[in-house]
C-alpha cells in the first residue's frame, strides 16, 4: 500500500464547515448509541474545540481529505480528534500523520495521549499498532497514550 502524498496546513475559519461535515458523518453514529446526538450542542461543542485547539487541514492532490485537531498541555499532547473521510481510509494516511504527530510530541519529550470511543472497536487495533497502550477504560471510550520514544512501525 503507497501512502498517498499530503499536506497539512492551519485551518482557517472557513475551513470549519466542511470540517464540522466531516467531523459527524465520522462520529454522529458513535454520538447517537453513547449520549444520543444533539446538534445544538454539538455545533456549540464544535466552536468550543476548534477555539481551544490547533486544527490542521489533511489535504491530497489539493483537496479536503481530513483534518486533525490538538490540543498542545504542559506534559502531553491531546489529539482530540483524526478525521479522515471515508475514501482516504485504509491508505496508510492515517499512520503516516500519527507518526508524524508521535515524532511532535516526542522531540519535546511529551506523551500523546488520545482517547477512541468504545463503540467501534476496530479503532482501537490501529493505535495500538503505532505503540499506543491503553491506560483507562471508561464506559464511553478507551483512553491511550503513546511516550515519547514508543513509536512502533516508524519508518
């Protein structure tokens, strides 16, 4: 499988539309079987986090393939959300720019933490393989870190 090229850049204002398209057709079914799907306060949840965190824009060949949004604390990075849209999936782009943000976090000496939701748990395999480990089951989600020097399958 070739990892098809990208580029990641800020996210601007106008970005967060499609953004918050992606962001539901990704997670709105997960949403709904947890705590039920409420737009008014997904929308306001949205504006909150994309005020609160660094959103970069996953592009291929030009176009919106995804985005990913982080949040930088004092002794770890949160990734708080990887969307990539369904035709990207499966390519090798999600690992590509985990690694990458892996290698962010771990040159200034920090975990990445993330958390997946419980619902879907063919998720949770894909983090593990690039040296997450889960350090708390909740009822909703699983939380995993990844420390600096952990990396698994780098290049």
């Amino acid at each position: 499988m070739t990892t098809p090229p990208y580029e990641l850049r800020v996210a601007t204002d106008a970005d967060r539309p499609p953004v918050y398209r992606i962001y539901g057709e990704l997670f709105r079914g997960d949403i709904e079987r947890i705590w039920g799907w409420d737009e008014t306060w997904q929308r306001e949840n949205f504006a909150a986090e994309w005020g609160a965190s660094e959103t970069r824009i996953i592009e291929v060949a030009g176009r919106l393939a995804g985005y990913i949004q982080r949040q930088f604390r004092e002794d770890h990075d949160y990734l708080l959300s990887l969307g990539l849209i369904p035709e990207m999936q499966g390519r090798g782009l999600g690992s590509s720019i985990m690694r990458g943000l892996q290698k962010e976090a771990g040159m200034r000496g920090l975990a990445l933490r993330l958390s997946v939701f419980r619902t879907e748990p063919r998720r949770l395999p894909f983090y593990q393989g690039l040296g997450f480990r889960v350090t708390e089951t909740a009822e909703a989600f699983w939380r995993l870190e990844c420390l600096p020097g952990e990396i698994l399958g780098a290049p």
